[in-house]
C-alpha cells in the first residue's frame, strides 16, 4: 500500500504499491488508455487522472482490498445496472482485489465518460460562439 508521500506521477504512483497490485493497477491504466486514447494522464487529488480536452476524465486509486475508479457515471440504465455489485457511494465503483477486475465495465465506464466530456465541451464551445445547441 501506498504511503503518504505524493506521487509525481502515475509511475510513481503505481510503484508505491505491492507487485501483485503493481500488474493490477498497470491494467487499469491501460484499460483507461485503450478506451480513451487522447486522454492525459497526470496525477491530481494524489491520484492517478486522466484529463480529456481539458477536463477530468476518470481518477483510479490503489487501497488495501480494492481499487477505486471514480466518477461512476449515470443516466445509462444499462451501465447503471452493470455497475451496481460494485457501487460504493454515489459517485464511486470499487473493486476488491481478491476478485476478478471486470476490465469490461472499466473500459464501458471510461468510454461513457469521454462521450459525456466530448459532449459538454462541445455544447460550452457552441454557447460561447453563440450558436444554439441542438
């Protein structure tokens, strides 16, 4: 587990971490990569984020018994249902480290984010040109 010293970034961040967690956390990374190739990664409230055009995308972190994958979207009646077995709290999915990872649901949380993002910033680009958002 990590300690309390910041990571520069998400390499660091991962190294702080036991190996077995370590390959876990990596996957996670590159599962967010893979669904999101234009996102940015940088390292923000002391974990790992990933930035889309300028706005957070998803943050994950490493704890003792699972991993945090934050925000969890909603509106997807479908997604929402997928999530449920691993909701904890309104904005957060968590996913123990003695169980399989559904790399799936992380990708289809991932790729509902982007499409969330990519549509917000096109509407405030829209408002501010002064074109009505359709």
């Amino acid at each position: 587990m990590r300690t309390k010293q910041t990571a520069e970034n998400i390499d660091e961040y991962i190294a702080g971490f036991p190996k077995d967690v370590q390959e876990i956390l990596q996957r996670v990374r590159s599962t967010i990569k893979e669904a999101a190739p234009e996102a940015e990664e940088t390292i923000s409230y002391q974990i790992p984020t990933f930035n889309l055009k300028g706005r957070y995308l998803i943050y994950f972190a490493g704890y003792k018994n699972h991993i945090g994958v934050y925000p969890a979207p909603h509106g997807d009646e479908e997604l929402e249902a997928e999530m449920a077995a691993y909701r904890s709290g309104k904005g957060t999915v968590k996913f123990a480290l003695d169980k399989p990872i559904p790399w799936n649901l992380i990708s289809k949380i991932v790729k509902f984010r982007a499409k969330e993002n990519l549509e917000s910033v096109e509407a405030k680009r829209k408002k501010k040109s002064g074109n009505p958002v359709v």
